[in-house]
C-alpha cells in the first residue's frame, strides 16, 4: 500500500479547514501579514487541536517540548504548574525554524480558542507591544500525551501564561494558575495607564472603593505589608485575608462586584469562565471573599489603587499596576491543591 503523503494537520482536518490553517501559516512566516481570525463558531476546540499538534511532531520536536504529567524540573520544581512574569516554559519561540508552519498555525488557533474572541485585537496588541507579536519569544509545552484522560498544553512568555487542559487537571481553573499582564506605553507607566489593555480591570475595582463609607475604606485599604506579586497560594477557609470580607458589602456593592468579576472573567474563553464561576460557588462565592486594595504602589498617590487583590479560601486574583499591570491568577475548588513548590506559601 502507497505510503499517504498527506500531513498529520491536512489528514487530521477537512480540506476547508486545512487551507485555512495553511493560510495562517503563510501569515506566520510572512512578516506584515495579518493572521485569519475564524468566526468562534468555526473555530475547532483547541483541545482537539493540542492533539493535532502533537501528533504532527517528530522526536526530537518531542524530546523538547512534551513532558509527563508530573514532570519535576531541577531547578524550577513542578513545571507544569509553575508561574512566571518572564519566562519560557521551553528552549525553542515558536516563530524559530524549530516548527513547521503548520504547527506554528495550530499553536496560534489553540491560543485564539483559548481566549475570547472579542479580546483577539486587544491580546494581539499587548503580545506586540511586550514581544513583538505572537509567536515572538513565546514557548510551549505539552504535559501528558493529547487524546488520553490527562494532558495540559501551556503557552508562556513574557507577560502570559495560559493552559489549555480540557478539565484534566482536577480540582483547578484554566489548568491551573495563570498571568495576563501588559506594559503599555512605558515600563513606568503613568497613574492613568495610557493604552494599557488591562487597566479597565482596576478603574473599575477603585471604583467599588469610591462606593465604600469611611469604615468600609478603612477596613479594605492596607498601608503595609502587600504580599510579593508571585504569591497566589491558597490560605484555606480558615485563612486571614486582607481587606474587607465580601458578606459585609451592602446590595449595590455586591452587585458591582459581580460586574467586576465579569470584566475579569471577559478576556477568556467561556468554558473557563464557567470554570471559574462554579469553582467560587463551591467555596462559597464571593460572599467568601475578601477584598485588599494596597497604598504601596499607588502611582501618581491619587487615590486610585493600582495594586490590589480579591482573595477566597481556594480563589486569588491579584492585580499590580506597579510600574505596569501584572495580574497573578489562581482558581481552584479546594484549598488543597499544591503549586510548584516556590509559589506555595501566600507570604502573610
């Protein structure tokens, strides 16, 4: 029998999609080429596209990037979960000649399916500005085998880490925890955060400070003591927290919260929003929260908190807007899930 010529992408995929995702790849390898954005209602699960992608690679691809599930690293602990403003989770970018242009075209469709298409431009604006476009001195790694019961394909670079697991990883949000930052127009960015893509997030937490009473404000503002940026830890239902507890806002303010965990939520696909939603509701929602806004760091001393941090027994979502955002995200529906082990400790 005559040996099929045909890739793994073009045999896993219809000959529609296969010449679309050849398109991307040409984009890919063509500077100054727009990448084709499909409709969300066309766009594959990227779980199924992980699979797709490692299918397609050779050995030595591989040996690179494809690790165990536990895969413990020397000097970094628990790969998989670790978490990094700056890093690379692999050796080789993913625009470097170490992959096809078809894989480079998968890893693109499987970040867009990890992320919400409304949020396409504004990701491709802070991938630009912070590395110079996607696949620029990004990396991969594949955890697991694709297909089976538990595998995790991590995205990483400066300023991102995103996980596409397809629930394998139990217990947790997103795969795991994750980073979304952008510095916009300056490493020192102005009190007002000209361009930044995130910075809506906090205008709009301050503004559930400007609807607290005196009491209130003196509860949830912290004068010292801001626990490092890398510290998402879980400090358990039996934790001290921060800030002012959820349960004490009156109707309005909780209800403005909610519309601020929507706005957190916006940037990612809707499975993991789902995630993330019914991850809060087994720790007892937001009413189990705390809420922290920080006076060190505030830019310009005007008021409005660049760093602060809402916290529940197994939920950490930690914005810092000092000197640019970076925003530490951990979700999980139990306070005992463990991160790599440097990151463990909540450092309060």
């Amino acid at each position: 029998m005559k040996k099929s010529s045909r890739s793994p992408l073009e045999s896993a995929l219809p000959r529609r999609e296969f010449l679309r995702y050849s398109a991307a790849a040409l984009a890919l390898a063509s500077p100054g080429l727009r990448l084709p954005i499909a409709s969300a209602k066309d766009r594959e699960v990227p779980e199924t596209l992980v699979k797709v992608l490692y299918d397609s690679m050779n050995e030595k691809q591989k040996k690179a990037v494809c690790f165990d599930w536990d895969y413990i690293e020397p000097k970094r602990g628990l790969l998989r979960t670790r978490l990094e403003n700056n890093w690379k989770i692999t050796k080789p970018s993913i625009d470097s000649g170490f992959y096809t242009g078809e894989q480079k075209a998968l890893m693109r469709e499987i970040f867009l399916g990890m992320t919400h298409p409304d949020w396409h431009e504004r990701y491709d604006k802070q991938l630009k500005d912070d590395v110079g476009g996607f696949g620029k001195r990004q990396s991969i790694a594949i955890f697991g085998k694709p297909g089976t019961k538990q595998f995790e394909f991590v995205l990483a670079s400066r300023h991102m880490t995103l996980r596409c697991d397809g629930n394998s990883a139990e217990h947790v949000a997103f795969g795991g925890p994750i980073l979304y930052a952008h510095e916009g127009e300056s490493t020192f960015e102005k009190p007002n955060h000209p361009s930044n893509v995130f910075w809506h997030q906090a205008v709009a937490a301050n503004k559930l400070y400007d609807m607290f009473d005196g009491k209130q404000r003196k509860r949830a503002l912290v004068t010292s003591g801001m626990p490092s940026e890398e510290l998402v830890g879980f400090r358990g239902p039996a934790g001290k927290f921060h800030g002012i507890k959820v349960a004490d806002f009156s109707a309005d303010q909780k209800e403005h919260l909610q519309l601020v965990l929507k706005l957190l939520l916006d940037p990612f696909r809707q499975s993991d929003q789902d995630e993330v939603v019914r991850c809060l509701k087994v720790q007892g929602g937001l009413d189990a929260c705390h809420l922290a806004f920080y006076k060190e760091g505030d830019l310009g001393k005007d008021g409005i908190y660049d760093n602060w941090r809402l916290e529940g027994p197994s939920f950490v979502w930690y914005f810092r807007g000092d000197p640019h955002v970076h925003v530490w995200v951990n979700v999980a529906d139990t306070h005992k899930v463990k991160l790599n082990s440097y990151q463990d400790s909540v450092g309060v």
